[in-house]
C-alpha cells in the first residue's frame, strides 16, 4: 500500500471510479470506496487523507497545481521590450526569453495546463491596446507556457506541446525524446 499518492493517481482512481459507476449502476460514492479498497484503504476519505494533494502538506511543499496570477500593470510590463545590453550582448529576444521562468515541472495535468493557459490570456486581454514584440517576456511566456498542439506518443498517450513542440511549459531548446 503506497503511503501517498499523486494527483495525477488520484485523477486516474476518480475516472476509475466513474467507469464503475456507469458500468455497474452504482453509486459514485461506493465506487470510490471499492478504489479506496482495491488500494489498500478501506474508504475514499482515507485514501484522500494519505494523498500528496491534501491539506495535510508540509509548509513549503510543492502545490497540487500551478495558479496563474499576475495583476493587469504586472502584465503591461511584461508587454514592454526589454533593452539591448549597450556592450554587444545578446539580441533582444535572447534577453526576453532569459526571463521566462520553466513552469513544466509544476503542471501536474493537461487540465492544469489549459486552466493556466486561460487564465494566462485573460489577464492579458486586461491590457489595453497591447502589441507582441519577440523583444518582450510576454512573447516567450505564451511560446512556452500555451498549449500549441497535442503530440501522439506510443499507444493512446498524448502529451500538450508548446511552440517549440516541448511539453508546455518547458524553455529550454533541447532536444527531447519522448518515451
């Protein structure tokens, strides 16, 4: 019996649970417990309690989910081109997409990704009259952060891509294999 387990288990045991339920005409409920009890934990709520998603966290603890949140002047800042270093640095875009944080580690699902990506543009249509330059963050935030397409793997496994066909939310501009 794990001791925790991870948000993306605890989706994968609710739609688990409600293939149980439209197959056998049983309550939703009974059908989380016969979940709980096929995983070591005699009802849902116990299994709940042991997750690495509950309230019970410790301070400091990665969160269950990535929230965006930034304020309408925040992103008009991030709208602005970023200035070229005076002593022949790096290009424009190069310094604007150095500040683009990778955030792919903190999405936990595909559902997660898009609730960011929605929340993401709707902040950014709170700025009026605003213009995408490759000069500003913003530009990068949305190539890396934004769901672009969904990629096939083997079998019925899909992952989101950005852009840069990476994972959402991935900067780097390695190669990936996918496994």
């Amino acid at each position: 019996m794990p001791s925790s387990f991870t948000p993306a288990q605890i989706d994968r045991f609710k739609r688990e649970a409600k293939q149980l339920h439209h197959a056998f005409a049983i309550p939703h409920s009974q059908a989380l417990d016969r979940i709980a009890n096929s995983n070591g934990y005699s009802n849902w709520s116990l299994l709940m309690k042991h997750s690495e998603g509950s309230g019970a966290q410790q301070p400091g603890a990665q969160r269950p989910w990535l929230v965006f949140s930034r304020s309408t002047e925040a992103m008009r800042q991030m709208l602005r081109i970023v200035p070229t270093p005076r002593w022949g640095g790096a290009a424009k875009d190069q310094s604007a997409r150095q500040q683009v944080v990778d955030i792919c580690g903190e999405l936990v699902s595909p559902q997660n990704a898009v609730t960011y990506a929605i929340a993401y543009v709707t902040c950014l249509l709170t700025v009026p009259r605003f213009k995408l330059h490759s000069g500003a963050p913003a530009y990068w935030e949305m190539r890396s952060w934004l769901p672009y397409c969904v990629h096939d793997l083997d079998g019925d496994l899909r992952i989101l891509v950005n852009r840069g066909y990476k994972p959402v939310g991935q900067v780097e501009k390695e190669w990936l294999r996918y496994v």
